[in-house]
C-alpha cells in the first residue's frame, strides 16, 4: 500500500485524459484525485499495484493525448480515502496547449450511421477523441465558452454525457446533438444530388468554405478552372477510402500509413494512368489524394460511395481561404452554384495539410490541419521567441521553453487580406498560448511585410538570413546544435550583400553560419518576372553557353525573346542569382517541359514528372573556386528529349551535389548534413541525395516536422534568433 503523486506533462487537457485516468483507477480499485494544473495534469493516486496503474496510463492513452513527461514520488498514504474523484482545477480548464482539429474517430464513426443512436446522420457529431478544437477556439482555458459552441445550449442529454466521466463525451467542449447542436443549411442527400449533376458546391469545412464537385466530369472541371481563374494548378481529391484511393494512384506502406493517418493530410502520390481526367492534374504524374476526415464528409460518400471528389479550397486566387458566410455568399456566388453552410462560426481559419513521402518518412509541402498548432520540441528551453517569416507560404513561429509552436500556412505576404490573416495568426497564437515574446525575428529582406512590422513589438529584434533559417530549422527539429554542412536549395533569399541566392553551401554553427559556397551565379533576364517565365532562365543558360542565337529560334512565339539576348549581352535587368529553382526553371523550359508557369513550381514539378529513372552525367558538373557550375549538364540537355533529359538533370544535380557536399565535409572534419529548401520536396532529387550522402557515410537530416519550403523558416528564425538573445543575456 502507498500513495505517488503523479506529474504528467504533455498534450493531457481537453483530450479525455482525467476520465482516462479516472477510469483506470476506478477498474484497478484505487483511491485518489485527479486534476488539471497550469501545465499539465496531477494525480494523486493509492493502494496495491499502483505499478500497473502507471503502464496502464502510458498504455491506453486516448486517441488526442500525448505523453511528454511523467514524473512521480512518494508521498503520505491519506486514511479514510474512499474513492477517486475528479476535481475541478482552480484554473479552470485548458490553460496550456490547444490541440490540432481531429478527424472523426471510429466511435464516432459507428455511432453516425446506427439508427438506434441518438447521433445517427447528425453532421457535427465528435467526442473527446474528435471533432474540431484549434479551429473553434477563441481563447484559453479551453472551455466550451470560449468556444464557437458558446451560443449552443446544451440539452438534457448532451449536459448529462458531458458531466459523466466514464462517458466518452465527459468534457467534450464541442458535444453536440440534433437537439441542440450546429444544424447545416442544406440536407445531405440534395448535396449528393447537386455533385452527380455536375455542379459545384461551395461547403463550409473545418477550417474553412471548400469547392467540391465530380472529379470525373470534365466539363465541370473545366468550369471550376474558368471561375475560379485557375489554370493549371493541381486539385486535391477525395476518396472514400482506402481502396478507392488505390484505384487512382499507387502507394507504398509508408503512403497508406499517412494516408489514413489521424491528421487525414492530402498524400502526393503516383497517379495510375487513364483513369481521371487530366485537367485535374496537367502536366504531373501525382495526384493530391486525402481520406474523409469531418462527419458530412462521411455522409456524403454514404451517397456518393464509388465517387472521387474534387475538393479544393474556396479562395479568391490569391487570398486566403474564406471563413466567414457572409464573405462566402458574396465571394463564391461567381465560382460555386450551390453554397452550403452552417451555424457554427469558424474562428480560426485553416487549410489542408499537403505531404508526400521522402525517405520514407512524411515530409510537409503545407502543414495546417491535423497538426497546427502542434508544438515541434527544439534541442533546449529558449526565451519566448516570435518569428515573422518571409513571404512566400509564410507560416509564424512562437516559442515556450522549449516547444515551438509553428503556425498553420498562411500563405504569400503579397494580398491585403493574407496580411490581415498574418496579423491575427500572431495575435491569436501569442494570446491562446500566452506568450508574450522576449524578443523578435524576421528576414533579411528589409522589403518583406514581415520585416517591417518586426519593430512593433518593443523588444530585441534579431535578422536572420533565409537560408541559414532554413537550415536553423531542420537543425532545431533534429536537436543538432554542433556544427554541420549544409545545404539549401530554393527560390530566392536574399544573401548577405543583397544578392539572389538559392543554392547555397553552407557551415552550419548554430547562431552563425558561414557561406562556404554556391551554384554558380546565373543572370535572370527581367528579374521577378523570370520566376513566372521559364523560358528567361533557359534563354540565359543559352547565353551562358554561347548560344545566344538559339534564343529567338526556340522562344520565337514570345515576343521578347529578341530583346532578351541584348538583356543578357548588356546585362541589364538581369540580376545574377545562384537559385537552384532557377535552375529546374531552366531545364524544364529547355526540354520543351514548360515555359510559362502558371503556379509556383510548375515547371520543376512537371519536369520531375517526366523522370522515369534518373541518370548520371559523369562530365556534367565542374567545382571551381567554391561553385558548382552545372553548364556542361545543360549542354547536354539540349540534345535530348524530355524524358532523358529530366532523367539525366535529376541524376546529375543529386551526384554533383553530393560530390560538393562531400569535398566540405571532409574539408570541414564534419559528418553530418542539413538539407533544406523548397527544392527539397523533389522526391527524385531528395531520395536520391539521401541515398547517396548514405553511402558515402555521411548522416543526411531532412525536415520532417515543419516544411523544407518557406512555410519552414519561421521556425529557423525562431531559434537562431531565441539562441542569440540568450548569448545577449549572458553578456549583460
Ligand atoms: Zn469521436
Ligand atoms: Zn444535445
Ligand atoms: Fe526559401
């Protein structure tokens, strides 16, 4: 007989954790209290085998709960104790994490579709293992009068399963029922009926209004392409399960791990060819591909079982996902014919997280529903920390101790009402995780919004270069503070003197870095606008390869191609930059692939479409005074086909990078290797890269937890920056 008090930290409020508790000492005859505190849960527990007690709690953890620490002692057995009991914290409720929205659990999934139970096709059913949370939060303590519930009167029913804590419902803020609960505007079946006839519908989501509509009706597709000015760019699909989904795309284990995974993000898979039609994806051999993961998405494919959807964010190109149904009505009457809704207020907007497998483990392209606002564990505790970003995907940063609580994506920094989303994302997070910041990192660019408004917060501001934030964040999630090599191939970031850069070698050390070298400097005709045009970047491998005359006979149908040649002979509004991006740009229009991109990274994700097996060009690669120089490469591309060329780009890019990389290592006496930027999320050029530093026994790290894109340096910000005001501490 003795009594432990048990200290439990981690993702233990709001997700069923004190009724766990409760019922596991409640089954193995023990006595004792259980409560929230400030920072996670205490429970006092007595009697025989409290050992068992302990396992069992780590064992059988709900679905939502995590575990970080758990800590007990000895202390005085309490005579008269007769049974366990749950007591109210003087805190109130939540008071240190939100948890990220959940899809559907299979409790609740059974109970949708029995007709004996009093939930049976009720749209807005969850429970303490489910439903929405960050999306329908205000404020913490995370109560249901902090909620988007609050209007919602509880009925009889619903009161009585809340204040029950052997019911699965205990404490579930959003409990709701037909009774009293959110109602949707339109019945399921007449949505069903709208999507088989072809028309698209506007449905009011988690996280946000979503464009949904038949995935195998071109015609509809087209006309969701017209209205929603959107030409090229990628829709994601939504299939029933996992056997639909098998019959579109191929996935290997580790695909259908994350595919049916809790967090539901859309998988890029290997498309299966004709079966769909190729507006949904031109020019790529992926589909975006997710599982259902809300109560109306069941009950829609309750209808629509055999169906692929097309389900797609309701945006205004360019602006952020709309959340308000006023907004709704009046944006997307021009894009959707039906606009579907429902009485519950989304108070924080958020889109559907993108992966893929690299290395086969998931690697983020956008990480927002199922894992924002998460929190990633850095190497050690830092001072409160809020990093701004950059500007493209900008995601925020806020650091407590040592969790680093990324935001959901955002989105580009370059639309008035991203930048309103931007602002409140900061107060939001600041305020919900009660943080107030120590001190503030941005970017180098002094023109980025995220820049500019740095000053507002009245505390040390620290510049951080992109790429060493890049490679700061990849560091931070691996826990590597001692020096490493490493390499970031993107876009653009501006460098240390004003210049473009984007392909950049770097030594890694923690709060410094130094530029060790780069992709040799390459001239980009007409500056920004080469990003959206291809067909410039080719144009000035051309010069650079002496074949200047080439340029109007191959881009004759754009009319400034003439003019480009005096550009790059005068090198006028041709700034020099060592993007990698640029690069893929290059190739892709060279090999006829695509010359005007649509979307950012069309060009380099058509071309890593056409890879069937990459291939190495032993003699396409020269490292002189610290640059990698890949002309020999594009010489060669010139005479080959798209498919050959895509292979031997991919294949040669990865050897010469992974040459370059090795010459440092040894150099530097150092074994390990950071990898990151968007370039990364190339899975042909990722893979192989990681297999071949491997081999040559080096240790790659590769962002898992936050994007390897810009959607991943606030993070890197946030820890370079947290990392220097603690050396600012010591010498005062
Ligand atoms: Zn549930
Ligand atoms: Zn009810
Ligand atoms: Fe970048």
């Amino acid at each position: 007989m003795k009594r432990l008090k048990i200290t439990v930290q981690g993702q233990v409020q709001g997700v069923g954790f004190r009724p766990h508790v409760y019922r596991i000492a409640t089954e193995l005859g023990l006595t004792g209290r259980v409560k929230n505190n400030a920072s996670g849960v205490d429970i006092e527990i007595q009697g025989q085998n409290i050992d068992h007690f302990i396992r069992r709690l780590q064992a059988e953890l709900p679905p939502l709960a995590e575990i970080d620490t758990l800590k007990h002692k000895n202390i005085l057995i309490e005579k008269n104790e007769k049974k366990f009991t749950i007591e109210k914290s003087e805190l109130g409720n939540i008071k240190t994490k939100i948890a990220p929205d959940a899809t559907i659990c299979d409790y609740c999934l059974t109970e949708l579709f029995d007709p004996h139970s009093r939930y049976y096709r009720y749209p807005f059913i969850n429970c303490t293992h489910c439903g929405p949370r960050y999306t329908i939060t205000y404020h913490l303590p995370y109560d249901r009068s902090t909620t988007s519930m609050h209007s919602f009167v509880m009925c009889e029913h619903c009161r009585s399963a809340y204040q029950n804590p052997l019911d699965r419902r205990y404490h579930a803020q959003p409990i709701a029922c037909k009774k009293c609960g959110p109602q949707l505007s339109k019945n399921i079946s007449d949505i069903a009926n709208d999507i088989r006839a072809g028309k698209i519908v506007a449905l009011k989501g988690l996280g946000g209004y979503q464009l949904i509509c038949d995935a195998k009706n071109t015609n509809t597709i087209q006309r969701l392409r017209q209205n929603k000015n959107r030409a090229t760019k990628p829709f994601a699909l939504m299939v029933f399960d996992l056997a639909c989904a098998k019959q579109i795309v191929n996935c290997t284990a580790e695909d259908e791990i994350l595919l049916t995974s809790r967090e539901r993000p859309i998988v890029l898979l290997p498309k299966k060819n004709a079966v769909l039609p190729d507006e949904i994806a031109p020019n790529l051999n992926l589909l975006g591909v997710m599982l259902p993961y809300t109560p109306i998405h069941y009950l829609l494919f309750d209808e629509l079982r055999e169906s692929i959807l097309i389900v797609t964010s309701a945006n205004i190109s360019g602006s952020p996902l709309i959340i308000d149904d006023h907004e709704a009505q009046k944006k997307l009457s021009s894009i959707a014919d039906v606009i579907v809704s429902y009485n519950r207020n989304i108070v924080v907007r958020v889109d559907d997280s993108v992966a893929r497998i690299i290395d086969k483990k998931p690697v983020f392209i956008r990480r927002a529903r199922g894992y924002a606002p998460r929190a990633i564990t850095l190497p050690y505790d830092i001072p409160p920390t809020l990093a701004l970003g950059g500007y493209l995907k900008n995601t925020i940063c806020v650091t407590r101790g040592r969790e680093a609580f990324l935001s959901q994506h955002i989105g580009d920094l370059n639309h008035a009402e991203t930048i309103q989303f931007y602002r409140n994302t900061i107060s939001h997070l600041l305020k919900i995780l009660d943080v107030k910041p120590e001190c503030v990192a941005h970017d180098y660019h002094p023109d980025f919004y995220s820049t500019r408004i740095a000053n507002e917060f009245n505390c040390p501001v620290f510049s951080v270069q992109h790429h060493h934030a890049h490679l700061a964040a990849c560091a931070a999630e691996h826990g590597i503070t001692d020096n490493a090599i490493g390499i970031a191939l993107d876009g653009f970031g501006l460098g240390e003197h004003f210049e473009s850069w984007g392909g950049e070698l770097i030594l890694y050390q923690n709060t410094h870095y130094q530029r060790l070298g780069s992709l040799k400097p390459i001239m980009q005709p007409g500056g920004d606008r080469a990003t959206k045009e291809p067909w410039r970047m080719a144009a000035s491998i051309l010069y650079e390869l002496n074949q200047s005359t080439e340029i109007a006979k191959r881009f004759v149908k754009y009319p400034q191609s003439k003019l480009i040649a005096e550009l790059l002979e005068k090198k006028i509004h041709s700034p020099l930059s060592s993007s990698c991006g640029r690069l893929f740009d290059a190739a892709s229009a060279l090999l006829g692939i695509c010359e005007i991109a649509n979307y950012e990274a069309e060009a380099a994700m058509a071309l890593e479409s056409k890879v069937t097996a990459p291939f190495i060009l032993n003699s396409g690669w020269t490292i002189e005074s610290n640059q990698l120089n890949l002309l020999p490469l594009f010489e060669k591309l010139l005479l080959l086909n798209a498919t050959d060329g895509a292979n031997l780009f991919h294949g040669t890019l990865a050897a010469a990078l992974v040459e370059w990389i090795g010459i440092h290592a040894k150099e530097n006496n150092i074994n390990t290797v950071l990898l990151s930027g968007g370039c990364f999320l190339n899975k042909v050029l990722s893979d192989c890269m990681i297999n071949q530093l491997k081999a040559r026994h080096l240790t790659p790290y590769f962002p898992h937890q936050c994007p390897p894109n810009d959607g991943g340096i606030s993070l890197g910000q946030a820890w370079v920056a947290g990392n220097k005001m603690m050396e600012k501490n010591k010498c005062v």
